[in-house]
C-alpha cells in the first residue's frame, strides 16, 4: 500500500523507532558521563537500561510480527477475490 507521496505505508516507522532507540541510549551514556556514580551503582543502571531496551524491542517485534500476520492475510484474502473473480469472468 502507498500513501501520497508514493512511499511504501509504515516504512518511516523503522526509522522512527531506530531514532527513539538511539536517543535513548545516547541519553543513558549522556547520564552516566555527566552524573557519576559507584561501579555497582553504574552497572545496576546500565543493567536496568538494558532490560528496558529489550522489554521495548520485544514488544516492538510483537508488533511488527502482528503487522505482518494482518498484510499477509489481506493480501490472501484479495488474491482469493481476483482468482474468484477470474474465474467468474472466464467461466
């Protein structure tokens, strides 16, 4: 599916979501530069930020994964209408 300016629909969206992913560890490494703490403290945040990261990228692949399941039963679903559709007009 295209939208107006003939890009595919949803392509920025992995764009999008790399941008916010690399925001976000910028932002982290930002933090522990300019606020320093004990080793065990460091390691605890850099442990947790690590858990965030790949609860989001999880979720996000669980999504793309339910995107793809819905494109690909449409697009069965509509060659489905052009094969009946063939056929009515042939037969």
């Amino acid at each position: 599916m295209r939208n107006e300016s003939g890009a595919a629909a949803g392509a920025g969206m992995g764009g999008l979501f790399m941008g916010i992913l690399i925001g976000a560890v910028a932002g982290g490494i930002a933090a522990l530069i300019f606020a320093p703490k004990s080793g065990r403290e460091t390691r605890d945040i850099i442990r947790g930020k690590a858990s965030e990261a790949q609860h989001m990228v999880q979720s996000k692949v669980g999504e793309v994964r339910e995107k793809v399941g819905q494109v690909k039963e449409n697009m069965r679903s509509r060659a489905e209408e052009e094969a009946e559709s063939i056929e009515r007009t042939s037969g």
